[in-house]
C-alpha cells in the first residue's frame, strides 16, 4: 500500500529514495543549483507528500494539448445522462445494415433504446458487442459495460447518432471509463463507427474507436509531488507516470 509506506517514510530519520549504489551521494542543494537531466543518489528526508489522498493522484492528461484535467465524478455523468434522456430517440435511426436497434420503456415510464452494432449482419457474442445507448441512467449502463465489451452513449440527431457531453465518458469498457479532451476533439457522428464493424475482426479498441470519433483520447496519469530534505536545503520531487 503506497499511502501506508509514504506514511513510514515519514517516520524514518532517513530514507533512502533512489538506488545507484555505484554512485556518491549529492547534497540536495548542488541538485538544485546543477542543469537538467541528471541522474542522482541522495540520502534525505520526506517532509510532506501531496496529495494526501491517493486517489487524488489520478488525473487525466491529453498529449497533444498537455493539459491535465480532475478525473470527473459519477455525479457529473449522471447529470449529463439525465440532460441526454429529455432527447427522444429518432425512429427512424433505427435498424440499419450495421446495427439492430431494441427500444423498451422502463417501470418509472422512460424509453431507453440500445443499438448493438453488427457483424456480417450477426450479432456477435456480448463480449465482443459494441452497443450505443440512448436515455440510459448510470447504474443501467454500468450493468451493460459489465455484460458487453463496449457502451458509447448517444444521442439522436435529425440524421444520425452524437457523442454526449465530453465531460462524460464517450466509451465504457468494463469498469474503465474513456475520455476525450474538449479542447483537441472534433466529435463525428456515430456513422463513422461502421467503418471499423465492417473490418473482418472488429477489435473495438478505444484508440481506434476514438480516431474514428474525431477524439483525442484522454490518458489516466498518476502524479504525485515529494518535498525532500537534507542539511543543505529542499527539493521538490514530482513523479508522473501512465
């Protein structure tokens, strides 16, 4: 558990935080005043680590922008599902050459209408299944991305299927949810997707599915920022990774 050895860390007089065991140790303050990137042995301190959550360590990033956002929280995608549900959806959408449309009303009288893309003109088996859903709550899609590979929310237009909000999730994929960055995306509509039904062994990759799209996907990155000490000053210490 990475919190509890942070917390040990900060108990100990010393610690050791790098390796290099063929290398002298550097005093903080010549790390400070020498040019990047250089590669160090130190023996300090840990005198505070951020964030103090280790959830809060994931963040989203966009490689082409590089900007970091907050991971949104559940109730953010349900107030943009709820938004999505007062759009009916178009009948005459349904039940295309790449697609097999269901509509149903549920017990608290709402429609939902799932679309599960098809394959030589089968349906595949649910783990292979890509679906898009429209007028769906968020436990009603957390149960359908557990069953089928993949779920897109949707929204019906005049002529096609629309991506939601992209501070919602554009993918689900299991328990992973898949974002795309607002300022680098131009969203497509849904037809675009038939380009990757009609391959001989659809992958339904979310790399491929976001290209497609017109998205640019969204990575979970980890961050976190080590203040460290020694006799001769502080550094801060940032460690970023996917």
């Amino acid at each position: 558990d990475l919190e509890l050895h942070l917390q040990r860390c900060q108990q100990l007089s010393v610690t050791v935080l790098t390796d290099h065991q063929d290398m002298s140790n550097t005093e903080l303050k010549t790390i400070r005043d020498s040019p990047a990137p250089q590669q160090y042995r130190i023996r300090a301190k840990l005198r505070t680590y951020k964030p103090q959550k280790l959830h809060q360590s994931v963040k989203l990033h966009c490689s082409k922008c590089n900007s970091l956002q907050e991971v949104p929280n559940r109730d953010d995608f349900d107030f943009i599902l709820r938004g999505s549900a007062s759009t009916a959806s178009n009948p005459e959408l349904h039940n295309t050459s790449w697609y097999e449309s269901v509509t149903w009303t549920t017990q608290d009288q709402r429609e939902i209408t799932i679309h599960f893309v098809k394959h030589d003109e089968m349906l595949p088996h649910p783990e292979d299944t890509l679906l898009m859903i429209e007028g769906g709550t968020l436990k009603e899609i957390w149960k359908l991305s557990k069953r089928f590979k993949c779920v897109i929310p949707v929204r019906s237009t005049e002529d096609d299927f629309e991506l939601l909000d992209l501070s919602a999730p554009f993918l689900l994929q299991g328990s992973v949810k898949y974002y795309g960055c607002k300022q680098c995306s131009t969203p497509k509509p849904m037809k675009y997707l038939s380009s990757l039904a009609a391959e001989q062994q659809p992958s339904w990759e979310p790399m491929e599915i976001a290209q497609v799209l017109g998205i640019a996907l969204l990575q979970y990155v980890f961050i976190m920022k080590f203040t460290l000490v020694d006799e001769t000053g502080a550094l801060n210490a940032y460690l970023f990774d996917h």
